[in-house]
C-alpha cells in the first residue's frame, strides 16, 4: 500500500492515503467479528427519524 503512495494518479494515491490513516477503523471487524460489516441498519433509521 505504501507503493501507492508515490503513485502518478492523484486519486490513487488519494485512495493509499486514506486506507493508511484509517486502516484500524478499515479492519476493526477482524478483532471484533460481533460488529456489522455495514451501517446500512443505522443509516436507515435515521433517514426515516428525519422524514
């Protein structure tokens, strides 16, 4: 991952960035398998609370 960080596509090298200053947020569910894999349930209720 870190290659990419001299990569010549800014957005690719956005995207190396990203994945390395959020890699333990990114693969949190490896330690924690209890955690949902997605937001999509919370993001639900709360589109719905604010309609």
């Amino acid at each position: 991952m870190r290659k990419m960080l001299d990569h010549e596509h800014k957005k690719a090298r956005a995207l190396a960035v990203e994945m390395l200053n959020n890699w333990d947020v990114i693969f949190i569910v490896i330690d924690h398998p209890n955690l949902p894999l997605t937001n999509n349930k919370q993001f639900g209720i709360l589109f719905i609370a604010a309609y």
